[in-house]
C-alpha cells in the first residue's frame, strides 16, 4: 500500500513595502519588519507533454502541468470575525508551470503576476495585510476562456470553475493551511501568531511562509489481472474496461468554502480506460492492447497492473462497469462486453465508508478463468487508502 500522496507547495510570497501601504502597522517593530527589502515570489513542490492532453493520473509533478494561484486578503467583519476579499484578489488567477520532481520530493518555481497598474510583475503583500493563499490544477478538464485560461465564476463566498472529464483528467485543489504553518514553527518561534499569518511581517519576523497542500478531487481505480487458474495463464485477456461515472461538476478553488466537495454533480457517461502507447499518448485499451493474464499461483498469487488509471466522480456507493475479455483458441464467444458492478459497500479492509471517496486509490483485481468466471477484490490503496471488494457473478 502506497502512502497518502498529498502534493505540497510551500509558497514564499514577494514581502515588499510598496506604494499602495494604507494600514501601516503602528508599532515601531512591526514596522521594521514590514519595510525591508523585497523578497521574490517562489513556490516549493513535492508532486507532480504539452497540458493540452490529458497527463492522467498523478504522483509527482513533471514540470508540465499549469497550476493557477490565488491570494485573497483577510479582512475582519463587523463582529470580528475573519472574511476574505474576493472582490478584489492580491493575486488573480496566475499560473505557472509545475517543477519536475520526483515523487516525495520538492521543487521551486517562481510566480510572476500579469502587469497591473503601477507594472509590477510580481506580486507584493501590502502594508500590514494579512492573506490567505489558494491553487489548483485541472489537467484539459477545465472550461477555457479566450486566453485559453479556466473560467472562474467569483462569487460571494468561494471562487468556482467548471470541470468535464474522461477518465483521465487528474483535478487538484490546494490550500495554504495556517494552523500547519504553526505547528511546524512554534517549536522555533513559540510566539508566533495565527493571526498574522500570512504577511510580510509574518515571514521576516518567523520566516513563516505558506505552504501549500494539493489534494485530489476524485476518485481512482487501478485495474489489476491475476489467472484463476492455470487455465486462464496467457490465454484470457482483459480488452477494455469501461466505468459509469457523472462527469461535469463545478469545482471550490479558493475561498472560505475550500473543504466542501464537488457541487452540481452531473451528466453521467460511460468512462473508458486509457493505456499510454509507444508514443505516451492515451490510447483506449482494447484488442489491439490487450493485457492477458499472468502465470498462475495458487499459494501467492500473482497480480499484474494494467497500465493507467480510471479517474471518476467520487460519491457513489456502487459504479457499473462493462469488462472485455477475449480469449484465444476460445469454444465460446469472446470480446463481449460483461455487465458488471462495483459494489463500494462490499469492500475489505476499508475505512468504514460505502462509497467512492476523493483522494483514495481503490485497487480494482480481476481475477479471470477459463472464460468461465471474472472474481472482482476491490482493495483502497493510496493516495490514501480505501479497502477490498470480492465480486463473484457465481455466488450472486
């Protein structure tokens, strides 16, 4: 079982005493730390071609893949409690390439802001403000304007975009989260305050940046072949997998509402695995492609991955699957598709949940005979970890 691949950014944000400081902090020490030369816009990376084809699946960044960024100020409302200004974003929708990274490891890349008013090209905090920082990563997923940069629909509380997927698309959200920035400096700084979290004085008097943590929005299946028997070795061929899943959604990307879910689920559709070819395009898994099962062991049997992922909507308690196999020298006839299930309330070694959660990995075994029986063990595996699924047409 893998570990939990959660894709973290560290965000070091230009920290700068620029023209537009309205609400200058009063105290001369804060002062002094608000005023110091600029620091440049970075962000650090442990995760990961031309981003208009879908990449697939993700486990490290390969330098390839646009996130966008937003920075929004935190404001105090009439009773005192924390807001955000989504009227007017620090930092509006910019992207950048992701660093080429192995997985576990971290990159940088530095954020460069559109020019605006008074030209700079890198974003600034201002004066005594304190922010919140926001990104995501769509794969082709998203709904694209003119400029070819996702269409972001800015509302009173949160900042939505508009996803369609394949199958293929991996859909990220991170979050700049200020209680983990604490934990990991009040050992050094035991003085440090949540509430100016995150500012210019923030980082020159703690060093304390944002750190930003992408995690997955969906869900994935990985399929894997294993012989029932030794009849089935070489001869019985997995020739495509297809998943019923919903496909559009609109997507949280920055704003007070960040940890919900995926709103306005809809528009289900038959979702077909996709094999990378001699050419690392995605290609339908089929005949042509097909994977045959692998040698027989009845005292440890032996499981071989069909190469890529099936990404869907997470939610569901049960996903409907069609399952192809064919089967050389076969007396029956082969190559057509198998209604089957995949039943989330059945699985093994789960976390309690009946259902399809966003960020698990569900390993998806097909246990294949003679052209007689397909045995499906579901089992989570991580990004996080979900659990196991026997699926059995014989005993059903």
């Amino acid at each position: 079982m893998k570990k939990s691949i959660l894709f973290a950014v560290a965000a070091v944000i230009l920290t700068a005493a620029c023209s537009k400081q309205a609400n200058i902090a009063s105290s001369a020490e804060e002062s002094g730390f608000e005023m110091e030369t600029p620091v440049p816009v970075s962000f650090a990376s442990n995760i990961g071609g031309v981003a208009t084809r879908s990449q697939g699946a993700l486990d490290a960044w390969n330098g390839s893949e646009d996130l966008y960024f937003f920075g929004l100020e935190r404001l105090k409302d009439a009773s005192g409690a924390d807001s955000l200004d989504l009227v007017r974003p620090f930092i509006d929708n910019v992207s950048q390439k992701a660093p080429a990274v192995a997985a576990g490891t971290q990159g940088t890349i530095t954020l460069y802001n559109p020019a605006v008013g008074d030209g700079q090209t890198e974003p600034y905090y201002y004066g005594s403000g304190n922010y919140e920082f926001f990104g995501y990563y769509l794969d082709d997923a998203g709904s694209l304007d003119a400029d070819d940069v996702p269409v972001i629909d800015k509302q009173e509380d949160a900042y939505f975009t508009h996803i369609a997927i394949d199958g293929t698309q991996d859909v990220l959200v991170g979050y700049a989260d200020r209680d983990s920035v604490v934990n990991h400096k009040i050992e050094t700084w035991p003085a440090i305050s949540k509430d100016r979290l995150f500012s210019a004085y923030a980082i020159r008097k703690w060093a304390a940046r944002p750190e930003m943590l992408f995690k997955h929005k969906l869900s994935r299946f990985d399929f894997y072949i294993r012989s029932g028997g030794a009849d089935a070795v070489g001869k019985v061929k997995v020739a495509g997998i297809a998943v019923e899943s919903d496909t559009e959604a609109d997507v949280i990307v920055a704003g007070s509402r960040i940890y919900e879910g995926l709103q306005n689920v809809a528009s289900p559709a038959a979702l077909v695995l996709k094999i990378k070819d001699a050419d690392n395009q995605l290609v339908p898994l089929d005949e042509t492609n097909a994977i045959p099962a692998p040698d027989f062991d009845a005292d440890e049997p032996i499981s071989v991955q069909i190469p890529g992922s099936l990404i869907v909507m997470p939610g569901q308690q049960k996903y409907n699957m069609q399952l192809t196999l064919t089967q050389d020298n076969a007396s029956v006839p082969s190559g057509q598709p198998q209604p089957m299930v995949i039943d989330f309330s059945k699985i093994i070694n789960g976390n309690g949940n009946t259902f399809a959660e966003a960020g698990y990995i569900y390993k998806i075994t097909l246990v294949v005979y003679e052209y007689r029986k397909v045995e499906i063990l579901v089992s989570l595996d991580e990004w996080k970890e979900g659990g196991e699924i026997i699926m059995d047409p014989d005993a059903e």
